[in-house]
C-alpha cells in the first residue's frame, strides 16, 4: 500500500521534536563547575585516568548528563543557548519543511481521481496545472498498448513533478491554492473547527504567516538581523517555547487538514 500524505508528513515532522529533544539534552543548565572529588570518582568508575579533566554539561532538568574528555579540548561554552539555539532553529525549518511536503504528497495523491471526474467536476485550479505534452503522450502511447492499463501512474509523476518545480506550500496563499486544487471549500474555517473551539479562521492564518515568515528570516537570511553600516553582527533571539509552539501548531493544523481534504 503507498504511503499517505499524513505517513509522508509523520516521517519528515519527527525531525522538529528530534532537534527539541537534543536541544533539551545539550543545552548546558549548569551554573558551576564540576566538583574534582565528583571528577575523580566518575573517572574511576569508567576506568579514565583518576586526575584527568573533564568537561561535563547537565541537560534540562538535569535529566541527562554529557562528560567529555580533555582531549577533545571542548569547552562548555559551545553549550551555551547561543549555539545549541541552532537546533531550534532547525526545528522551526523542520516544522515548516513538513508541512510542505504533506500537502505536496497529498495533492498528488488526489489529482489523478479528480481528474477522473467530468470536465465540470474537476477543481477549476487543479485544471491550471500545465502537464507536459510529452506526459500525455506516454499516456495514450501506454492505453494503446494495453487497454486495460491504467495509466494514472504517469500522469501523477508528470503532476508531481510539476508540483515540486513551481510550487511550494507554506504560506497561506500557497496553501488555500492547494486546497483549492483539491475542491476544499471554506477550507480555513473547516481547518479551524477542527483544530479547537480556541482557533478561528482569521487566527489560524495570522499565526502560520507568522511562523513562515520566521522560517523564512532562519532560511533565507541566516536569522540575522538586517543592519547597514553595523560593525557587529547580531542574530535574532529564538526560544525554545516558540519553536515547541510552532511544532505542536503545525502537527495540529495538518491533522486538522487530514481530516477535512
């Protein structure tokens, strides 16, 4: 059985939690320096030289500990939040990275059986795809052959690809054109009335512009901040509450549009 749109999703979205997780683990929320009798009797219990130096970081809530050695002379400031900040930017990217390959997978997945339809059935926007000419002629070329084939494959790849090459779907407009390519109506109140009695239509949309908006200044800008004639460079702040906000949004907006397409 092919995988779903929401399978296709489930397996690129596990990345936004993966970087928490491991922004969790490697965060540093130790405030001193170790202990040398807790050095020595670690040391000893791993069979490390007893005088030996070691580096170690507690993770939140000190519910993980990380210990390197001396010899890979790495201190405990690469554990600041200003540099494992990158894995919540990372997760942002991953979050919204998710979204659009679902409605990818999920556009192609429902094109060949809407275009099955009559003329007049078929989504208005879904007819503005210009497929190759080259697809449609293995197409008929294949129903020649065999007329009993199915030749929907072809078209889905020929549609597929054309997805991917001219259209992304992140930003609201992108995503009301994808449900529009499917014939969703009223696509962003279904989508809210899904979510929660907490969500409207207008609410929805202003904080998924916000998030793509922020992925884009992480992508496109490096998420610095855009300065003339600075003599320093300075990046935007990151938290890990809104990069965990902006993962649970996500999963909940696309379960919400599983639901509704």
């Amino acid at each position: 059985m092919a995988i779903s749109a929401k399978d296709a999703f489930d397996h690129a979205f596990a990345r936004a939690y993966h970087f928490l997780t491991l922004y969790d683990l490697l965060h540093d929320t130790r405030h001193r320096a170790i202990k040398g009798n807790w050095v020595r009797q670690f040391n000893k219990s791993v069979n490390w030289p007893i005088t030996e130096k070691s580096t170690r970081v507690d993770g939140k809530g000190k519910k993980s500990i990380l210990v390197l050695r001396q010899e890979l002379n790495i201190g405990r400031d690469i554990f600041t939040h200003e540099y494992t900040s990158e894995l919540l930017r990372a997760s942002w990217a991953a979050s919204v990275s998710a979204l659009d390959c679902y409605m990818h997978h999920l556009i192609v997945g429902r094109s060949w059986s809407l275009l099955r339809q009559r003329e007049e059935d078929v989504p208005k926007e879904l007819l503005k795809l210009k497929l190759p000419v080259l697809a449609a002629k293995r197409s008929l070329d294949h129903l020649r052959k065999q007329p009993k084939s199915r030749p929907g494959t072809i078209m889905k790849k020929a549609i597929q690809e054309v997805l991917h090459r001219e259209y992304t779907f992140q930003n609201t407009e992108a995503i009301a054109r994808g449900a529009k390519m499917l014939g969703i109506e009223d696509f962003w109140g279904k989508v809210a009335n899904e979510m929660s009695a907490n969500w409207s239509s207008g609410k929805v949309q202003t904080l998924l512009k916000s998030i793509v908006r922020r992925r884009n200044q992480i992508v496109h800008e490096a998420d610095l901040i855009l300065q003339t004639s600075a003599r320093t460079v300075k990046m935007r702040t990151i938290t890990r509450a809104g990069a965990q906000k902006t993962a649970d949004f996500t999963r909940d907006f696309v379960e919400a549009i599983d639901k509704v397409a």
